[in-house]
C-alpha cells in the first residue's frame, strides 16, 4: 500500500465517528427546519484566524523584523476592507486574531493592540504545545495563565465581566487541532486541558471543525458543553447543546459549519467534498457557500432564528490571503450582503469570539430580536474599559 493510500485510508478512519453520525444529523436538522417559522434568520458571522505572522512554509520561523512587515500589511489590509464592508448593523468586517502564546513578541501584540482598539479584530488565545514530546498540566496552566495576563496588563486585550472585575476571560483555539488530547497523544498530552481552559478563564473554544484529522470528534454542527469528565481526554466528544432558558458550564464549544458540498460533478455526476468552513485561496466565501454554512443551523436551542456561522483561516499563509482579507473577500462579502438585502433570507452580521459568545448568553436569557443589540451582554473589552476609565467615561 503506498504512502498516499495509507493517508487516505487513515482519513477515513478517523472520519468514521462523525460521519456515522451525519446522516442523523442532516435528518433531524431537516425536520426541524420544516417545523420552524420562515422569518428572516440572522447570521452571525466569526472568523476565528489562526494569527501566526511568524508562520513560514519551511517550518523556520521568520525573525521578528519580518514578522512586523507581515503584520503592517496585514494591518493595512484590515483597514481597507473594514472601512469598505460593513454589516446590517454598520460595523466594520474584521477577523479575531487567535495569536500563539508560545510566539508572544511585545512589538507584535502592541501593534494588534492598536488594530483592535480600531474595532478591526479583537486578540484572544491560540497554543501549539506538546509538539515534539507531551506537555504535562501544569506547564500547559502557567503557559495560559502568563500569557492571559500579559494579553490583559500589558496590552489590554480580552476581556472581563461586564462588571469590570475577577479575571480576564478568553476565548481559544488549539494550535494543531489537538484540543483536550484529542490526537491521541499527539500535539498536545494534557488530558485535562478543557479543566485547564475553565479555571484559567477560557468562556468558548473555537477550534472545531478538524475534519478529516484524528483530532475531530462524532459532535457536530452545534454549540454545546462538553459532555463528559473534563479530566479526561476528549470530554468534548459529546454535550449537550445550549439552549434557552439554561445557562451553560464554560468553555462553551463553538463549531464551524461541517457539511457536504455537492456542487462539483465529474462527467456530469455528483462528486462531493467536504465543506470544512476553512477559508482558502481554493475555496473562498461565497453566496452559495454562505447559504451552506446557514442550513447548517448552528444556534441555540430555541432561538433558531440566530444561526452562527464560525468559519476559520491561517492568515500568515501568502497564497491565501486575498481570499481571507483582500479582494476576493471583499467582494464576496458584498455580494452575500447583497444577496441577503434582496432576497430576505438573511442579514449579516460580523462578530468576534466574544460577542458571538455575548449573543448566545442573551440567547439563553430568552432575548430576542437583533443579535448586534447583544455583543457586549455579558463580557466586555478590557480595552473599552481602560480607554473608558481614562477619559472618565465608565460609570
């Protein structure tokens, strides 16, 4: 068997458990959409970027000064399309910039810093560890704790109860997939890490779907709480989903769309892919993808008008980014809000990690009505609040 019939065969095998479950799925998702009223659905668009401005293809890391010129011209894309795409509520496009503690550069952060003080994307937490052997609890909690604190006291990033007090909160992706040693040992090696993420301030994980990697598990298309003893690997394996009326136990797990995309045919037959909801240069955002990631129906139990569509993306790979930040996001941005206003099948909405995570807490306490009225409900930007308490504006 060659290398590339082992990697396929591994693949497979490792999609069994979700794919079993697909068609389940797709069949009540289906049933319940036939039961639910026709109003005009809200989607909730996050973007959650793996922020990697040292990422080189070789494996190297590029130094520091190249680093900084990456991130200029990231920064000065950000702004252009941020002032040229607004959503149904006015505000501007913008990605949330998961940056790995592990690669934390003072000069780096301070200029992200000032990217989110514009509102053009908020900073939260991204880790690869356990890379070359496995990491062990206790360096995986001092790794998150250090630089949550650095985030929240040196640059003002993340976030904290709407009251202003207790310790900053964070929303998350794992570096490699491997959340909760869920790559069977591999990229990671703390069974406990989901205990980890909660008490060190973590209120939603952001770093699914993985497919076709080892580390996707069979739940899918949800946002839910982990299921299972948080001491144990993969406790997100199963959960239940949030829903109205219930609050849940944090981190929540946000997934991105997993779905089949069968719009390629080959000699006039159907050939489907999988539609990852992974931003690429290969397969960017467009109207027809939009309204695949919608059926989807990722929401909260009993608010099914409020759908969120978390997509993801590595914004330091060069061959991407025009489709991530450029000129073929911002056109397809436009035509999917043209799109929307026309037909009335949806509005658009643009969301971190964290007033995604705002909306659905106000969707548990039984709010209604637009989801953009609810982005600071429950956490807010450390940020906001030093520029506020500086001006003598707070309170």
């Amino acid at each position: 068997m060659s290398f590339a019939d082992q990697s396929l065969t591994s693949k497979l095998k490792h999609s069994l458990p979700w794919l079993a479950r697909y068609p389940f799925w797709r069949a009540r998702s289906a049933l319940r959409s036939f039961k639910e009223s026709g109003d005009t659905r809200h989607l909730i668009l996050i973007i959650a970027n793996h922020f990697e401005p040292s990422w080189n293809e070789s494996g190297e890391l590029f130094d520091l000064s190249t680093q900084l010129s990456r991130l200029d011209r990231w920064c000065e894309k950000a702004r252009k399309i941020g002032e040229a795409v607004r959503d149904a509520d006015g505000t501007p496009f913008r990605h949330t910039n998961f940056y790995p503690a592990e690669q934390y550069h003072q000069k780096l952060l301070a200029k992200m810093a000032e990217l989110q003080a514009e509102g053009l994307g908020e900073v939260e937490v991204h880790l690869h560890h356990g890379v070359e052997r496995p990491d062990d609890a206790a360096n995986t909690r001092r790794v998150l704790t250090e630089f949550r604190d650095l985030l929240a006291e040196e640059h003002q990033c993340l976030s904290r109860e709407n009251n202003g007090t207790g310790e900053p909160r964070y929303a998350f992706v794992h570096g490699n997939w491997a959340l909760a040693n869920s790559s069977d040992g591999l990229y990671c090696g703390v069974d406990s890490e989901m205990r980890i993420l909660a008490e060190t301030g973590c209120y939603a994980d952001f770093t699914l779907p993985s497919a076709p990697d080892r580390s996707q598990v069979s739940r899918i298309n949800a946002i839910y709480e982990c299921g299972r003893d948080m001491d144990r690997a993969r406790p997100h394996a199963s959960g239940q989903s949030l829903r109205v009326g219930r609050a849940p136990t944090t981190p929540v797990i946000f997934t991105g769309p997993l779905v089949f995309d069968w719009s390629r045919r080959r000699h006039g037959l159907p050939f489907p892919r999988i539609d990852t909801s992974a931003l690429t240069a290969n397969y960017p955002l467009t109207v027809k993808r939009m309204r695949r990631w919608a059926r989807a129906r990722i929401h909260v139990e009993g608010r099914p008008e409020w759908v969120f569509v978390k997509l993801y993306c590595h914004g330091f790979f060069d061959f991407d980014q025009d489709a991530l930040i450029g000129e073929t996001m911002r056109q397809g941005l436009e035509e999917t809000i043209e799109y929307g206003e026309r037909t009335g099948e949806f509005k658009l909405h643009f969301a971190s990690a964290r007033e995604a995570f705002n909306i659905a807490v106000a969707a548990l306490d039984g709010k209604q009505g637009e989801p953009g009225l609810f982005r600071d409900y429950r956490l807010h930007p450390i940020m906001a609040d030093t520029m506020a308490c500086a001006t003598g504006t707070r309170g």
